[in-house]
C-alpha cells in the first residue's frame, strides 16, 4: 500500500476513494480499521471512521489507531480526510486530529485544503465558498450536528489547535508547487506547520498536489487528493491495473438521513415517483415507530424502489432535537437505519442507495462490510462501491450535499446489472 488515508465519516471515504480510484490507483475503502491480518491488495487504502462529530479525544484515539495500522501496510504518505465544508465546531474535532497526526508522523508542516471546486467548493484568501456563497451563508449554518457560522478557515482551525495556523494565498499557488512548497516551509519554521491553501479551480488542485509529493502527511477534501496518484505514478510505483465491478441483480431501496437542501430536494424528487416512508421523529422516540413497521412498508412496495427517510426541513430538525435533546435523536434515527438495512439484505435488498455521512456509517456497520472495492463514478464525489460477502451488494454514500437532483434513481441504475 502506497497511500494510507483516514477519513473522518463514511461518505467522505468513498468520496476521497472515488478520487484515488478515478487518478488510476487500485483503492479499497476499509470500515474501520481492519484487523491485523485483513487483505491489502490496494495501492490506496482508505480507512472510513465514524468520528466527525463525537468527543475530539475519541476521534484523535480512533485516527491514530488507524494511522498505526496503515504505517504497518507500508505506506509512504498518509492522507486525513475531512468534509469540503470542514464540517466541525470550534472544539474540533479537524484541529485535534490533524494536531496528533502531525506529532505521530513526525512532519514538518501539514496543509490544509478542504476545497472541491467541481461540487462548487472554493477557497480564496483562506475563506470557504460554497457554490458562490460564504460558507455562513450557503446553509451549513444550520448544520444539526456541525454548523458552520465562520468561513474563515484560518480563525476556524485556530480555535482548534494549539498550533500556529499559515496561509498560502491564490496568487503563490498559481505561480507553482516550487512556490507554494516554499511558502509551506516558512511557515512552518515561523511556527504554523498546520498551512490552509487557496484554491479555486482544479488546475490549483493539481499545483497542490505537486507541491506535496514528498509530504508525509496531506490533509483535505478529496479535491487535493486528485493530484496524489500522479505522484505515484512519475516515480514508476503504480501498476494501472484495471479493477472492474459488475452490477448485481436485486431489489434496490433508498435510505435517507441527510438534512441537507441538497438532499432534501433530492429525496422530493425521488418521491415524485416512487413510494416512500417519512420517520417521525416523536413516533421514532416513543417506540411507535420501529425498523419492523418499515420492512412491511418497504417490502409491500420493493418493485418501486421506495424510499425510507428522516430528511426534513431546519426548523422541523431543531424542534425535535429541542424535545428529545440532539445526541439522543441522531444514535435513535443512526441504530433505527443500521437495522433496517441489516433486514432489507437479509430479505433480499441487494442495492442500498444511502445519503447522509451519519447515516453512511450506521448502514455499513451494520451491515458489517469490512472492505468495499471502488466502482465507476454516479456523481462527483460518490461512486458505486461493491461488496461480495456474504453476499453480493452494491452501495452508494453520498454526502448530505452531494448529487444532481436525480441522484437516487441513478445511483440505483449504476448499481444494477
């Protein structure tokens, strides 16, 4: 294994793996990390973790944990990934972690670049856009778990971390990775080793991704991980070997947990047109409402490709989360999704099309997929992932604000034969 990467949820992991695989690396993404004697016949692996928004501490224990198991692979560089809306409170947890992995790899300096300009993620003198709009303002301040109120990635991660914060602005990107390497260095030295980077198009992600070939420890949205496997490849390590995934027969099903507008206009969309199951969050909390009663509905419309979801509007979010408290409703709705999806595989389901990180990684741990091999891409950021035991699914994880409106229903044709 060439590049070890840790991504702080599960739709960020096949996200960053979509992009490793898309610039020719083999890469598998493991849920969570793999045992000692777990199969590693992968040039990219990527560890997907559940730590986005639990206690910094844990995440920062779990991160290293998975930092000592990708060392052991072998590899030559280690990539930590985070959302490309740096989705994280002022206590962390991106700061922490990326604290203790600088400490633990022993780098110099680590950059920081959570842009994606093809899902309309730019950065520019340090601050965060989301399709045009500052991050403040584009929604993510009403965030149920993260929000985002400042777009300012310096001032953010400086409430994060005891160590100095850098900048490298557009206009050193775009006079070359020579440049921005340098700039990196005297930052470091000045005492900023943790250097938030501009970038505004994909040609700056390419200069970054050059400018950190040699770099121990990169950090990121996937955006920046576009230029890593040509490293790899100018120094002759790569094989550009060609890893098919075949679609599989079988009922295909929905699963929702995504707040986000992007989902929220995506799930309207699929329910034009297929049957689907709203949760209500105060049946859920009662007990009136249990992953049983969605089987019956799921498996009385499973030729339609129906919908079971928990996306609603803002307001309608921060009222439950008043009554039954914030932490308490999301591992309610997280548990209530991991063991309907247990039920609909064990009843047959064979393509599970699922938006929202949290809800990403109750499905997949449930589920208890070890290790899922990267397919063809359905929309940036999110491709098919393939299963083969104990029996044969095909997946997608999307990101709360990813897709085109129509994601649903292409994901579920990209995962079928």
């Amino acid at each position: 294994m060439l590049l070890g990467c840790i991504a702080d949820d599960f739709t960020g992991a096949s996200d960053l793996a979509n992009t490793l695989a898309r610039g020719g690396m083999a890469t598998t993404q493991f849920s969570g990390v793999p045992p000692a004697n777990a199969a590693t016949d992968c040039e990219a692996g990527v560890v997907a973790l559940k730590t986005r928004s639990i206690p910094a501490a844990q995440a920062v224990q779990q991160s290293l944990q998975a930092l000592q198991w990708l060392r052991e692979q072998g590899c030559r560089q280690f990539f930590f990934k985070y959302c490309s809306t740096f989705d994280s409170t002022t206590d962390g947890n991106i700061g922490p972690v990326a604290e203790a992995l600088i400490e633990a790899t022993g780098a110099a300096c680590a950059i920081v670049c959570p842009a994606f300009p093809e899902t309309g993620r730019v950065l520019f003198l340090g601050h965060l856009f989301v399709n045009g709009r500052l991050l403040s303002e584009s929604g993510m301040a009403q965030h149920p778990l993260t929000p985002m109120t400042d777009p300012d990635i310096v001032r953010w991660l400086g409430h994060q971390t005891r160590l100095g914060v850098g900048l490298v602005p557009c206009s050193t990107v775009r006079q070359g990775p020579e440049a921005v390497a340098a700039l990196m260095q005297a930052e470091a030295r000045a005492g900023r080793p943790l250097v938030v980077a501009d970038a505004v198009s994909a040609d700056d992600l390419r200069v970054l991704g050059r400018a950190v070939a040699d770099h121990r420890l990169v950090t990121g949205a996937s955006g920046i991980a576009r230029g890593l496997p040509e490293n790899f490849r100018q120094a002759g390590l790569l094989s550009n070997r060609q890893v098919g995934i075949a679609g599989v027969d079988g009922p295909g099903v929905v699963l929702s947990g995504s707040c986000s507008g992007a989902s929220r206009a995506q799930v309207e969309h699929h329910l034009a047109s297929h049957p689907g199951l709203q949760l209500d969050a105060d049946a859920l909390m009662r007990g009136e409402l249990s992953p049983a009663h969605a089987l019956d509905f799921v498996l009385a419309h499973l030729a339609l490709e129906p919908i079971v979801y928990s996306t609603a509007q803002p307001e309608q979010v921060a009222a439950a989360q008043g009554r039954h408290g914030r932490d308490a409703l999301a591992s309610r709705i997280e548990c209530f999704f991991g063991t309907l999806a247990k039920q609909l595989v064990d009843a047959g389901v064979r393509r599970l099309a699922v938006g929202g990180g949290e809800t990403s990684g109750a499905v997949v741990t449930a589920l208890g997929l070890q290790a899922l091999r990267v397919g063809p891409e359905i929309d940036p950021g999110v491709p098919v992932l393939a299963s083969e035991a104990p029996v044969a699914l095909r997946l997608a994880l999307k990101s709360g604000n990813f897709g085109s409106i129509d994601f649903h229903e292409k994901a579920l044709r990209a995962m079928s034969t």
